[in-house]
C-alpha cells in the first residue's frame, strides 16, 4: 500500500507549478535587464566618444589660435 496522502500531494504539485510559472516569469524579467544593460552600455561608449570628439576640437581650437 501507498502511504501518499492524495491532499498533500496535490498541494505539493500546486506548489511546484507556481514555483515554475515564478522562474519562467523571472527568466523573461532578467532577459528583459540583460538587454537594458547592454542598451546602456552602447549609450555610454557612443556618449563618451562624442564627448571626445567635443574636447579634442577645444583643444584644437585653443591650441592653434589662442596659443600663438
């Protein structure tokens, strides 16, 4: 004979199948973050490459006509 309680074992398998629909909706969240992240990371290298650009013509400006 079995010594499985039926009640415990549905209460078991409702809990198992919440516990999943919690990580699949986890799974999508950190996707959802990962691909912010990498977003912004491409946001900042484009930001620090105009800022650069920016400061090297300053410079230039200043160097070549102000500096004589």
């Amino acid at each position: 004979m079995s010594n499985i309680d039926p009640f415990e074992y549905g209460k078991l398998t409702a809990q198992v199948s919440a516990l999943q629909d919690k990580v699949d909706s986890m799974e999508t969240d950190i996707k959802l973050l990962l691909e912010l992240a990498n977003k912004s990371k491409g946001g900042f290298f484009a930001g620090m490459a105009i800022a650069s650009a920016i400061g090297g013509f300053i410079t230039f400006i200043v160097n070549h006509w102000i500096g004589k």
